[in-house]
C-alpha cells in the first residue's frame, strides 16, 4: 500500500474496516465525529453493520450485544460520551467479552471543550467504570500510529476477551499526515465458544452475564479477571525509546506529549544535553519495568502530560523516590509547545534536582510564576 | 395413580424452558409470562435460533429458564444489546423481557429508539406497577393513589407524575409493526395474550419490524394481596388505567393467520 494523506479520525476508520470490524455502534461528538461519519458510509456499502445509537449509552450497549453475538466490533466517542460508556465498559469486562472504544480525548471535566486533551488517562487506565477491572489502553502520537494500534487493538481484545481502548487527544483525530494502510483482512467471523449466537441446533445452551450472585463465584471472576491482567502486564507491554543509551535524565510523555517532547529532546540534544524520551504505547499495562531499568542509570525523569499529572503517578510509582522525578503538564486542551518543554529540559540540565520537592507542587510554583 | 402417558398427558414443561425451578413469589404471573413465550417458540421451532435478552428486576434470572441462548442488560438496556445482536444476526429471532422499571423509566431512551429505527425485535413487557425487586417501590406505571414503599402515602400525581401507558405511546412510531396490550389476570386474557406473544414473534420470523406485547401483570408480595386478589385488583383497577387492546397492527402483520 503507497502512503496516502490520512486524517486521523478516518484514518482510524479505514483501518477498523480493513481489520475486520464487523459492526459499528456510536454517537456525534466533536472531536472524533469523522470516524462515525466515514464508517455511516463505509459499513453498509461493505455489506456491515451501522448504527447511529441515541446515545452513547445505546451505543456501547450495542456493542455488548454485538460482542456477546461474537463479532468484532467498535465504538468511538469522545470525553464526555466516553463518561455516559463507562457502565457498559463495566459489564462488558464483567461479562468477558472482547470489544474496543475510541476515545478522542478532549479539555474537561463536563462539557469542557474540543480542543486536545489527556485528561482521561486515569479513567481509561485506572477505572472509570464500576468494579475491578482494567482495561488494555494503547496511546498512538501520529496518524500512522493510530492506524496501527487500532489494527492491534482487536487482536488484543479478542485474545485476552477484554476491552481494548485507544486514546488520543482531538489533535492526532483531526490531523493530516501521511500514512500507509494495512490490506484488507478477509472477513471471517471467529467461530468462538463461548458466543451466544443462537443454539442453531448443534449445542448446549449458552449465558453470557456478568451476575455472580455468590460473592466467591464473583470472586473467582475478580481472581480470573486478575489472572489475565498480569499475563498481559507481563506479555503485552509496548513503548518506544529515543536517544537513550547515553541519556542523563529522561522525558516519559504520552500521544502527543510524548511526540512535542521529542522534538524538545531533538533540539535539546543539538545543543549537547543528554536527554532521551520513553513513550508508552500501552499506558495499560505501564512501562514500570522499562522504568526500572532507567532508574539505575539516570539523574532523573521529566513527565510530560496534557493533563495535571495523572501518569505522572504511575511513573512516581515506578521509581519509588529513588531518583528525582519532575513534571511539566498543560491542561484544558493547551497542547505545550517544543520551546516549554525545552526550557524545561535546559532547566533540570542546569539544576540540581532533589527526591524531596513534589514535582506537581514545584510545576504549580513555575507555573504561577510564568504567570 | 394413573401413570402418565402420551394419551392422558394434559400439562407438560414445554420444551423451550430448562428443568429449572423459578425464584418467582408464588402467585407472581412472570411464570405464566414465561411459559407462553416457551409455548410459542417451541409452536414455531424457533428454540435453537433465539437469543433472549434479560433485564434487570425481578426476572433478571429469566435466563435460567429457557433452553435458548441468553443475554443478562444493564438496567434498561435491553433494547440496546437486542439490537447489537440482531444486526450482527439478523437471521436469529431476538426478544428483551423487561419489567415496567427497566423498559419505561431507565430504560425509557433505549426502548423509543429500538422501536423508531424499527428493530426487528420482540419485546415482552411486563406491568406489575411497581419496582418487584428492590422491594415494591413506584414505578412508572404505578397508578395514581397507589401505595408503595416510596409512596407510601399513595402515589401523588402533582408531585410524582402520571403513569406511562408504553403500548399507546409506542404506537405512534413508525418503525413499530405491532404493539398490544393483555392481560394474564385469567385464563381467557391468557389464551389472548399467547396469541398475541405468537403474533409478536411472527411480525419479527417475517421482519415485519418492532413487535412488543405489554401484559398487565402480578405482585402478591409487594402488593401486600394474596395471588386471588392481585388477579382481581389487575382486572379491576389496572385494566381501566391500561386499557387492552391492539395500538399498531401494521398491514403486513394483519394478514398473519396463527
């Protein structure tokens, strides 16, 4: 396939299609509107199913019936739409059944606005809905990267019979850049065991509930439910290193964080200062292991978020106070621009950095200050 | 004991529901209800290509008793999943059971659309005027005067609303084929109401669009009436408030002969 220009939203579209997706459940919200808007056309005229739901508590409900009947199925949305999902992600993890959702992150809380967000890192990673359970969380920084994690997605969904969400901030949904699609999967319904596709007089009846009346039954589920999470923890985590063989001191940012701390890391390693950069893929499960690893070996971190810190929690955990960790975030849909994230690089390159300031205290300070 | 035989056989567990006891209260008409839909499946051969959706309430268990595969809804949201199989397999026959909290309060969203984008599914409705799980609170449908546990003083339509008469107000969609209201309060609104369920799931084996059969119902416990009497109090207090009758028979759906 040559690479074509892809906005992201559609971009993510075309490659649920091409990765089999058999029906499609959402709802309009800006800033991921496109993907339901490209798949009303795509789906049916590939003979698919497409539902414009009432809401978004229609929506994902119908994806848990269309996960239940066993096919691969999606819905996207976006912040606020993704709150009203959370009982349906709730049940769908209760019940064990594989789906993946969207979400095109955007400023909040409550109606907030349209502009590029992280904000809903902690609901996507650590809850959101009711229950004990966690989702598998991929965090592309580029069109292609969308692309490709979505491609992903369903294959990690159905293998470990999870939700599997992706999450990106409004900019990678509404931006152009090239990319390259996959080809088109053949569509070829899994003949899974546990589907409740209707008896067709060859088998037992089957129930799919997420009731377990009986508190040990229920949790026996918690206990399965935990078993999975560590096998994934251990299997499937993802991240990508930049220039950190010699690295002194190290960003960790995420989607486009990650991807203008980059540039802020290019520039900052111009001008002679050892820097590099990890940036989760898989927000869940967390790089901790591939934090572990650095702390042996660098002064310190920097966690860049579009947000007030909210992975910044989970890096902190990872280090253990062992090394100085520093936080540079902007929230409300402000993307950060590379000279911020620069000037932060140049700032911790030129101070001594201590385990005993809270980074999210020190950030505040700075920021008053800028102000 | 005259042993049983084919020949003198009168009453039998149809072969649509598992040899399960039901949870219900003794007296509850959720049994009658559910042996009419397992009568009608197993009239149409329809048992192993039927996926059932069931709601939260007292017939969240429903899944237990029927031999078809089986779905358990968040509260209200019956409709919803209904549709995301039935689009996924169209071929299946698809029904939500839903009691008068599940489909007309919290679920009040997801059962107006399915009926509007005229889902080709069935749904059994069942008004019992009150909330029968949780312990008898007001429902939607409670009618005006009607004690229950959060309106313990008789509901009072200035402060806490008029019922909702679903039946009527869904046969103002278009996508709806049919849409009836009976009754189970005695033996001949029985036989009408499995009449009724057998059209329902007709309309749908035919995609002849929505099908919904509400039926006035029972709840001895949380009435606080003995099972005579809460038969008694449907036909003579709910009937009047929720009038039976058929509100949409589409065209297609008229010319069914059962």
């Amino acid at each position: 396939m040559p690479r074509e220009l892809w906005k992201g939203n559609e971009a993510i579209a075309e490659a649920s299609v091409r990765a089999g997706l058999d029906a499609y459940f959402g709802y309009p919200i800006t800033p991921q509107t496109e993907i339901l808007e490209y798949l009303s056309k795509r789906m049916p005229e590939l003979g698919r199913a497409f539902v414009q739901a009432e809401s978004e508590l229609g929506a994902i409900n119908m994806v848990y019936g269309a996960a239940c009947a066993g096919v691969r199925v999606m819905s996207t949305s976006s912040s606020p739409g993704v709150s009203l999902m959370m009982e349906g992600l709730s049940y769908i993890q209760g019940t064990e059944v594989p789906a993946v959702l969207v979400n095109v992150m955007r400023g909040g809380p409550g109606l907030g606005n349209i502009a590029p967000s992280q904000a809903d890192y902690n609901q996507a990673v650590h809850g959101g809905g009711h229950g004990d359970y966690h989702n598998i969380v991929l965090a592309p920084a580029s069109v292609q990267e969308a692309i490709d994690l979505t491609v992903m997605s369903f294959d990690l969904a159905e293998k470990y019979r999870t939700i599997c969400m992706v999450i990106l901030d409004g900019s990678v949904g509404q931006m152009m850049e090239p990319a390259k699609m996959p080809e088109m999967r053949p569509m070829q319904r899994a003949n899974w065991d546990w589907a409740t596709d209707g008896r067709m007089g060859k088998r037992p009846r089957r129930i799919l509930s997420s009731i377990y009346l009986d508190p040990i039954e229920e949790e026996k589920l918690n206990l399965r439910l935990l078993s999975r999470w560590k096998t994934i923890q251990r299997d499937e985590v993802r991240y990508k290193e930049y220039f950190l063989d010699d690295a002194e001191f190290v960003i960790v940012g995420f989607g486009t964080a990650g991807r203008v701390a980059l540039s802020a890391v290019r520039q900052a390693r111009a001008k002679g200062i050892k820097v590099g950069l990890l940036r989760p893929i898989t927000v869940s499960p967390f790089p901790f292991e591939a934090i572990e690893q650095l702390v042996g070996r660098v002064s310190g971190f920097l966690v860049t978020e579009m947000n007030s810190g909210q992975m910044l929690e989970d890096v902190r955990l990872a280090v253990k106070g062992r090394v100085p960790v520093e936080f540079y975030g902007r929230m409300g849909g402000v993307v950060p621009f590379t000279e911020e994230i620069l000037h932060e690089i140049e700032r911790i390159a030129s101070s001594k950095l201590s385990v005993d300031v809270d980074p999210r205290e020190a950030w505040l300070e700075r920021m008053a200050q800028a102000v | 004991m005259v042993a049983t035989n084919a020949n003198n056989l009168v009453y039998e567990r149809p072969e649509g529901f598992t040899d399960t006891p039901t949870h219900y209260c003794p007296g509850c008409t959720h049994g009658v209800a559910h042996r009419l839909i397992a009568e009608v499946l197993e009239e149409m051969d329809l048992i192993d290509r039927t996926i059932g959706v069931a709601p939260v309430g007292c017939s969240v268990f429903a899944y237990n008793y029927f031999d078809t595969d089986f779905v358990e809804a968040p509260h209200g949201r019956a409709p919803a999943m209904a549709t995301g199989i039935k689009r996924v397999l169209p071929d299946r026959i698809v029904f939500t059971y839903q009691g008068d909290g599940d489909l007309a309060s919290i679920g009040m969203g997801e059962i107006v659309h399915a009926a509007a984008r005229g889902e080709n599914l069935t749904v059994i409705f069942i008004n019992n005027a009150n909330y029968g799980m949780t312990g008898g609170q007001m429902a939607p449908t409670t009618l005006p005067g009607m004690k229950t546990t959060s309106s313990p003083n008789g509901r009072d339509v200035e402060t806490q609303g008029f019922p909702i008469r679903m039946a009527e107000m869904l046969s103002t969609l278009d996508g709806v084929g049919y849409c009836v209201r009976r009754s189970l309060h005695d033996p001949k609104n029985i036989r009408l109401a499995k009449k009724a369920i057998r059209t329902a799931f007709e309309t749908q084996a035919r995609g002849l669009g929505f099908s919904m059969v509400e039926l006035l119902s029972t709840c001895p416990t949380n009435w606080g009436m003995t099972p005579v009497d809460s038969l008694k109090f449907v036909e003579q207090h709910m009937v009047p408030a929720f009038p039976l009758g058929d509100y949409k028979v589409a065209a297609g759906v008229a010319q069914i002969k059962i």
